[in-house]
C-alpha cells in the first residue's frame, strides 16, 4: 500500500500536467483563442522541474510540444511565423527545464551529503547527550544558529577520567564556520589534558595553550584571531564540585531549597586571553548534593530577546522547573525561550543539566 501511494504521488505532476493541457485544448477551440491559451501550457514543464524527477519533466516537455503541434495543425494561427514561435518556445522551455531539473536534483544530493557529512563530524565532535558516568547523569539540548551548520560556535564535552568526571561548556567568539578552527583545537584540547593532568588549573592551561596556538594559525591565514569563554568542572564522589570560570556565565542550582544562581570569588579571563594578566587561574569550590540538579548554558540562553528588547528570564523560569529531570529541564527552557522568542534564534545554545548518580545505583 505504502508503495502503491508513494507511485501515485511521484506520478502526480505528468497526471496534473496532461488534465491542465486537456482542459486548455478543450476549451480554447471554444473560444476561439486555440494558440493564445496553448502558449500558457509552454510554462507547464518548468512547474514540473521544481517538483519532479529529470524524466518527469522530460516527458511533459514532450507533452506540451506535442499539444503544440497538434494545436498549429488544428488551428492554424493567420501567420505561419506565430504558429513556429509557439512550437519553438515549447522545445526551448522544455529543453530549459529539464535542464533546471538537473540542476535541482544535483544540488539537492550535494546539499544531503552535506548534511551527511556535517552529521557524522557533528557527531564525533559533539557526543550526543544524554551521557552517563560514575559520577553524573547529563543531559541537555544543543542549537546551532545556523540551521545549515550542525556545529555552531557553542560547545561541550564530558569524560569520565581516573580524576572524575570532567565537563566543560564553552563559546567560541562569533558563530558558524568561522568559528570551528578554534572549536576543533578547544574539544581536542580537553579530550586528551582530561585524561592526562592531575589537576583542573593544568588542565585550563592545556586549553589556554590550544586557543594560543588556533589564533597563532589563525593570524598567518590572514583570519580572525577568537578567543573563548569557558566553564570546567569536575565532579567525584566527594560532595564539592571544583570549577575554573573563564570568563563564562556561571551556572545554576536547583533543588528542594529552590533555584540559586552560583557565586565564585575569582572569575578569570577567556581561554586566549591569559597573557593579559600575570595571576594564575585559580579553582573555585561549591557543594553539590544528590538531591540537586546544575544547569550549565551558553550566553544564547540568557541572551534570547522578546520582541519587545527584552531579556529571557532565566531565573523566573527556572523557579517554575525545579522538580524537572535534567532532559525535561533543558527541554522546557528550549521550547520556552523558542516561545518568548518568537522562534527567532539569535545565537548558539548549549545548555547542560546534570544530576549525581548514586554509588549504590552503579
């Protein structure tokens, strides 16, 4: 049944084709304008290559330049040079469609390949969520700007490490292709100083040293140098969290008690932006119960604006999800700030929710 349909609807625009053409040579006769609406038919075919298959549209070309022919015959316009202009522009628009026809199924295929090949890097690039560790369950929504770019300017990454577990969420400066040098140097970065330095300050050195490196190629390319604001945490057994704050909106906590925004004494400058100062980044601690859920996000979330300028209230809305699973959570605000945005995306998102797994639920 399913093919039987899927046959009738592929066959749709040389079945609507010929009923058109039966009608306009049924009735111009009766009107005595037989060429006049036979000329409208000569458009048929270029309708058809926007829809249909090469051969679809092929076969109505040869359709109208029958229908023509038939009508000169039949009908024969006062000069011989009006009934030839009819039949020409019916073979050259169809020769023109077809054509066209080409053209779209060929750009269709190399647009799917794209895609296919944006997914697959995608996917390696960014791990689909949700991930679960020793430590943590996380879960989350992630949105490119750009709809054509399956990876934007917004990143994350978890590992599970012999440290515990490892997260980062970052922002490349700008959006979009542009963008994925330093992307690729930040995600690259982490996966391998995750696994190899002790400690998170060595590991924030690690990233800081990529960016350094992204922007060094960068400028020799004659490209903008980036630099990227970036949280890592890393979560154990023990109840404290450590977190480096470069220069990243600082995340939530939700729990019985309510929503609280995070508050840490040393906030550091972005990843590529070290130089600037001479005080080393520095660790922050901050509890982390069983009981809790904590929402890392990128600015897109926060910077999402109404159509009236204003800001999306992160906070309000978060005091109305409190008892929300972490992909119930990152879902709810997606859907709300697509709404309180009117479906206008202004910037990448990324927004992580994460929840301790109990040992004895290992």
């Amino acid at each position: 049944m399913t093919d039987s349909a899927g046959n009738v609807s592929n066959r749709t625009p040389v079945l609507w084709a010929i009923v058109i053409t039966v009608l306009v040579l049924g009735t111009g006769p009766l009107l005595n304008a037989a060429p006049e609406l036979v000329g409208f038919l000569v458009f048929l075919p270029a309708m058809v290559a926007g829809v249909g298959s090469v051969g679809q549209t092929a076969a109505v070309s040869a359709w109208i330049v029958l229908a023509s022919l038939f009508t000169v015959l039949r009908h024969p316009a006062q000069h011989l040079a009006l009934d030839l202009t009819l039949v020409l522009f019916s073979v050259a628009f169809g020769c023109f469609s077809v054509y066209l026809c080409r053209w779209r199924i060929s750009r269709t295929a190399e647009t799917a390949r794209f895609r296919s090949a944006a997914t697959a890097m995608q996917r390696h690039l960014l791990r689909p969520l949700p991930q679960v560790t020793e430590d943590v369950l996380v879960a989350g929504v992630y949105e490119p700007v750009q709809e054509e770019n399956l990876v934007g300017g917004d990143i994350y990454d978890v590992m599970e490490t012999a440290y515990g577990t490892r997260m980062m969420v970052a922002d490349v400066q700008g959006k979009g292709l542009p963008a994925l040098g330093a992307t690729f140097a930040v995600i690259g970065a982490f996966r391998e100083a995750a696994h190899r330095e002790p400690t998170l300050t060595a590991l924030v050195g690690a990233l800081e040293q990529a960016v350094v490196r992204q922007n060094h190629y960068a400028s020799e390319a004659g490209e903008s140098e980036r630099f990227v604001t970036a949280l890592i945490l890393s979560v154990d057994a023990g109840s404290e969290v450590q977190v480096v704050n470069c220069g990243h909106p600082l995340p939530y906590i939700l729990g019985p008690e309510g929503v609280s925004h995070l508050e840490l004494e040393a906030v550091n400058l972005p990843l590529g932006l070290a130089a600037l100062i001479e005080e080393p980044r520095t660790v922050g601690w901050f509890d982390f119960r069983a009981s809790e859920t904590l929402l890392l996000y990128t600015d897109g979330l926060i910077e999402g604006r109404s159509s009236d300028g204003a800001f999306f209230p992160l906070e309000e809305r978060l005091e109305e999800l409190c008892d929300a699973r972490p992909g119930q959570l990152a879902e709810a605000l997606w859907e709300q700030l697509r709404a309180f945005t009117g479906a206008r995306q202004q910037d990448d998102i990324a927004m992580l929710a994460l929840v301790r797994v109990p040992r004895r639920e290992r």
